[in-house]
C-alpha cells in the first residue's frame, strides 16, 4: 500500500455555544505530499465552518481555494454538511453527556465491552452515536457514529478521548484522535494546547442571508444545460475536467471524479453525442479518493473500470462497502465490479480510434498511476 497522505494542521481552533448549540471551526490546513496547489501546498488558506442548530455555514472558501479580495461573506454549506457537523459535535465528552441527559434523546442497548460500559444516542433529529464510559474513572473514552461516504458507502467514525486534564472544575481531553473503519486509517489526531471554559465568544448564529438562501441544487436538479462536451480532436471530447473517447461500439471516459447525481448528469450528456454509443468504461488514472470519488457510482451504471492492476484490491473494498443507512447509487442498484488491469501498458484499439494507457513510474504524489496517449492526435 502507498503511505497515507497527510494534512497537517497549522492552526486550529473549534468553538462550541452550548447555550444555542452552535459550534465554529477555523482551521489551516497544509498538504504533507506533493500536490498540484501551491496553496494547500504551503497552508496560505483559513477555513471557517459554522453550524447553528440545523443550519451550516461558511466563511471564505476551502484551504485549496483561490485566495478572495474583499472580506468574505458566509454560504450556506447545505444539510450535508449540516449533519456531519452536528455528530462531529456530539464528538466530545460534553457535548455527547448533555445529548445523553436531554430528555428528547432516547437511550438504548446498554452494554458492557471489557471495561468499557457502552450506550446508545439517538437524539431528537435522529442522528444515533454509541458512546463508551470507562467503568473505572467514568471518563468518556469514544464516540462512534456512522455517516454517509462517497467513496465507502456507511462509514463508521470513532474519536477517542486522551489526556484529561481539569478545567473549571469540568474534566476534558487535551487529545482527539479519530478512526474510521476502513483499514483502521486514523482520519485526525488533534492534541489541545489549552481549553478554555465560559469565555466571551463570537456570534456564531446563522445570518439572515444564509438562512434565507434557496437550497443548494444538486446537479442532476440543474439539468444538462451547462454540460457541453468540447470536442478537442477526432473522436475526442473534453468535459469540466473529463475526456471522453468515441471508438466502434461504444465511449470510454477518463476518470469516475464527481459523486453520484453528477456523474449521472454528465453519463446523460455523453451518452447522447454519438447516436448507438453509451460510456461503457472508465479509465481511473489512480485511487485518491478525489479521483474515485464516484466510482461507486461508475459501476452502480454497470461501467467497467480500468486501471494499473495494483489499485483493483482497494477499487473493490470501496464498491464492495454497504449502503444501507445512507443509500448511494451502488446501495440502490448494486452490482459487482468489471476490472480490467493495466501493467506496464495496455492500448484499445479498433478502427475508430486508439488509445494507449501507460504506467507511471516514480511518480510521488501517488502510486500505481496510469496516464492516457492518443498517437493519433500528437
């Protein structure tokens, strides 16, 4: 396996209002590996994320972001993020004992796991997380939730609590790590230099603006109507970061890297340039989840998938995670992946057009990569 590709975190500050239960997080994030943004590379952009009771928001774009002139002004960042912000919340050991005594919660499948007494959450938007209370000092250890993943379908998150330490007469962590259940990758570490407890706090409530802008649309909402294929040579297209390549019976695109609804809307687009020719293959030029992130959906629409041989085994953990608390398009229709492997080179070829599909070697943002030639169009 590659190593895990880190960010490390340069500044971060998390702001919880258990009054109004709101919570900010300001962070700055830069990448630990070669990466084609000098931005992310060198860790110039802050992010700002909000979350008040139902509504997320932004401020300023994300850490790869362009950099903004004028100051910033909050989006609403649509009840996804809304979600996965409230159980990062419940992520702490106030914030998941406050949810536990609220009398809206519900409480059930009390446990015991070695000596660790465990309890399930659900509170009053329906969200349930497991929390886990060390029988001998009574400290929080973990919480664990699922959510949903583009890329893995139901994914388990675990954060775990370390280093207690006293503030205000209230005990909290000075650690979080965070695992998900994906070959145990650790998804943060955040190590506290200092709690601060009943302080002044900025506003965090939802402007006006935000709470009274029209819900985000997805992309299969939009329509077609800005999905036009460019053609770029003989029986080649280029698309909003995806190429496409017309042969006897059938088209094959390069790279499965818009999530479900999206990769749709753009198959929908393809599938009518060329009259008795559908996207039947796509050529994934590596495994970064950025890249994969609708491979799911690629073969939920029965697409076989190419790519360097090494990359099948983790291609098919991804396809081959459920869906079912958070169905995805391979969870409503599933089938199982069509793999055909590249090694050091692999051409298709017939009498309307060929291609062929290298190896790349000694390339160190990732491994097991392939790039895509057209002798034809030099």
């Amino acid at each position: 396996d590659a190593p895990q590709k880190w960010q490390k975190v340069l500044e971060y500050t998390r702001t919880i209002d258990l009054e109004h239960w709101r919570t900010r997080v300001q962070q700055r994030l830069k990448m630990d590996f070669v990466f084609a943004s000098t931005i992310g590379q060198l860790g110039l952009n802050r992010t700002n994320e909000t979350l008040d009771g139902d509504v997320a928001y932004n401020i300023g774009g994300g850490f790869l972001a362009a950099p903004q002139s004028g100051t910033p002004q909050p989006q609403p960042a649509g009840p996804a993020a809304a979600r996965q912000r409230r159980v990062e919340l419940l992520a702490h050991p106030v914030t998941i004992v406050r949810a536990a005594l609220d009398p809206t919660s519900k409480l059930s499948n009390l446990r015991k796991q070695g000596n660790l007494q465990l309890v399930d959450i659900t509170v009053r938007q329906g969200d349930t997380l497991t929390l886990a209370v060390n029988a001998e000092s009574n400290l929080p250890a973990w919480v664990s939730y699922v959510g949903p993943n583009a890329n893995l379908g139901d994914l388990t998150y675990r954060t775990a609590f370390a280093g207690y330490v006293p503030e205000k007469g209230i005990q909290l962590p000075t650690g979080f790590a965070t695992s998900i259940d994906f070959r145990n990758v650790v998804q943060s570490k955040l190590y506290v230099d200092r709690n601060i407890v009943d302080a002044s706090i900025d506003d965090l409530s939802a402007p006006a603006s935000v709470r009274s802008a029209p819900p985000p649309q997805g992309a299969a909402a939009g329509g077609n109507a800005t999905l036009k294929p460019m053609k770029v040579a003989d029986h080649v297209w280029y698309m909003n970061g995806n190429t496409f390549f017309e042969f006897d019976d059938h088209i094959t695109m390069v790279e499965a890297n818009r999530t479900d609804a999206a990769l749709q809307a753009i198959l929908k687009a393809v599938n009518g340039l060329v009259p008795g020719k559908r996207v039947t293959q796509v050529i994934q030029t590596h495994h970064h989840f950025d890249h994969s992130v609708g491979l799911r959906a690629a073969v939920a629409e029965g697409l076989t998938v190419i790519s360097r041989r090494g990359n099948e085994g983790i291609f098919r953990e991804m396809v081959g995670r459920p869906a079912k608390l958070f169905p995805d398009a391979l969870g409503r229709n599933p089938k199982p992946l069509k793999f055909m492997p590249v090694d050091d080179h692999l051409k298709l070829k017939d009498a309307t057009n060929e291609i062929d599909i290298y190896h790349i070697v000694g390339n160190y943002h990732m491994a097991d990569g392939v790039v895509v030639h057209v002798p034809a169009s030099n």
